[in-house]
C-alpha cells in the first residue's frame, strides 16, 4: 500500500518521512513507522487492525494529496468518507498534514483500548440495499453506520446480531451484497460512545482548525462546513461516533455545480467507485467522471502515472 511511490515518487517519500517525524514526537511514540508498515507483504501486514489502519491510510491520502499539489490541480470541493474525512481536511486547507495524523493516529490507538466491562464484540458489514430497504432487516444493537449511496450501507454495532442480518440478507435477498468489513470495532455506532471523550481529549493539544480554504462538504452533517474551528477536536470524536451521510454529502455538493467535473478518489483503493456511480446516475449526471489514485494489487507508481493519464483525458491541466 504505496510502498513502490516511496521509492519512485520524492514528493510522497518526503510526505512520510515528515508524517514519521511527527510520529516520533508524540509523547508515547509507536513502535513502528508508517514506511515499514508500508512495506510490509500482505502476509504480515497490520493494516486491518484501527491501530494500523487509520494512520496508515491518512498517510497515503495526504501523500497523494501532495502529489496532487505538485501536479497543480485545485479542487473545487472536498469531502471524505469515515475516517477519510482527515484527508478531505488537509486538502481543504482547513487543518495540518500533522492534525490529519494525530486525528488518525489517535483514533487508532484510543478505539483499541479494550475497558473493562465494555460491550459486546462489534462488527462491520457492506449491504447492498438503500436505508429504507433495510428497515425489515434490523436488529436491536445495530444502527446504519455508513450511508455509501441510495442503493448502498454500512451497517454497525454488535457482532452477533451483525451476522444474523448478514444471513438474513444472503437468505431473503439473493445476490444481493452482505459480507463483512474487515475490521476490528463497530465505528459509527454506540460502541464508539465510550471512547469519544478520551479520544477528543487527545486531540485538543494537535488539532486546530481554520476556515476551509476550499470548500468542505461534511459527512458527518451532510452539509458545507465554515468557519475558523469547525473542524476542531469535537468535530472528529463525532466523527468517529456518528453515522457517515456521505450519499446526502456528495448530493449537497453537487446540487449547486451543473459544470462538467472530474471527482478524484484519493486513497490506497478506490472502494467508493460504485456508490458515487450510482449516485451519480439516480441524479442524472453522466457527464460527470471517477478517477480514482491507488488501486489494489497494482503497482502504486503505476497506477499514479494512470491517474495522471485520465486526467489529462479528461482535459484536467496537470504540471
């Protein structure tokens, strides 16, 4: 996951060098490094565990971003998905490359802190069905954690009634997508609620925000966010408790645009294709192209080099 642009890309091997730096100067450092991390072999990689996951990912997306920068292009809007939404912060110009890792690097280490006498085990899982559709399948203990599109959820919470809706799904709904995340915590769900005030606290000493220098679409809100402090440590522990409105985010920040546009997925796998495909075609607009950066089991400088092969197809000015 971006171990070959380390090697071949200065400006992105220069971004995780700085992020590490970062890193080693927490008072309580990790153990390890975002660079060997990242080139670990799929056999002993850690990125499926929060601890992991969280920083690794923002560290790729805020190198990207930087390669972006030196590429000279501009974005019109922002908005991320989860945790992605960090990302989306640093290049709105809103918060740091190093309040992007802490907000990451903490929600990690604080959402893995077991408690004792906390609930049961959560769980995470794809459904392919809208929010309405899904009202005959809940269960007490589960909540829809991520709403990905019309036509698209995640659900959250307990793992035990996760599986049975899963099941239910698969039984009642064939060919119809359900399987797990792979993923250790319940985000976006009432499990996060015990570790939201540790996590803010964290925070506050790392995370300072100013007004988006490009305009932020919110996907804990749904709506454009201003204003100095609005992406503050609050915003990020809701963040991690609520739900992900990313189908009402991207619909908001389109509502406004009828100009033809490119929408670039920035991230190690551009898993988001599909829902911001239907997205696009329940409001009818075709003319509109998805780009993603990164893509599983390709080799990363490759797929950069693609990426800045469909922009220039798509007539986006590239330096």
């Amino acid at each position: 996951m971006g171990a070959e642009l380390i090697d071949s890309n200065s400006i992105f091997r220069n971004t995780i060098k700085r992020l590490d730096k970062f890193l080693a100067s927490l008072p309580n450092p990790p153990l390890w490094t975002i660079e060997d991390e990242l080139r670990k072999l799929p056999a002993s990689s850690r990125v499926s565990q929060a601890e992991f996951g969280h920083p690794l990912s923002i560290a790729v997306q805020i190198g990207l971003i930087d390669i972006l920068r030196a590429w000279d292009i501009k974005p019109d809007f922002v908005l991320g998905h989860s945790s992605g939404e960090m990302a989306a912060a640093y290049a709105s110009g809103a918060i740091s490359a190093t309040a992007a890792m802490a907000a990451a690097t903490f929600r990690g280490t604080t959402s893995s802190d077991e408690k004792p006498g906390s609930k049961p085990r959560g769980a995470m899982a794809a459904i392919g069905l809208g929010a309405r559709e899904m009202d005959e399948f809940m269960e007490p203990g589960v909540v829809i954690a991520c709403e990905n599109s019309q036509c698209s959820v995640t659900i959250s919470g307990d793992i035990d009634q996760v599986a049975l809706i899963v099941e239910n799904v698969q039984k009642r709904r064939p060919g119809v997508l359900a399987r797990f995340l792979r993923v250790e915590k319940a985000f976006h769900s009432h499990h996060m609620k015990e570790y939201g005030p540790s996590y803010e606290k964290h925070l506050k000493p790392f995370v300072q925000s100013v007004e988006p220098i490009v305009p932020f679409y919110s996907s804990v809100t749904g709506k454009r966010l201003v204003g100095d402090g609005c992406l503050d440590p609050d915003y990020w522990r809701r963040n991690m408790e609520s739900p992900v409105l990313f189908n009402t985010a991207l619909r908001s920040a389109l509502k406004s645009r009828k100009e033809r546009m490119v929408l670039i997925e920035v991230g190690p796998h551009p898993a988001l294709k599909g829902p911001i495909g239907q997205i696009l075609r329940d409001i009818n607009r075709s003319e509109i192209s998805h780009v993603g950066t990164l893509h599983r089991g390709k080799i990363c400088s490759d797929s950069i080099l693609e990426t800045a092969g469909n922009l220039f197809l798509q007539n986006v000015s590239l330096d």
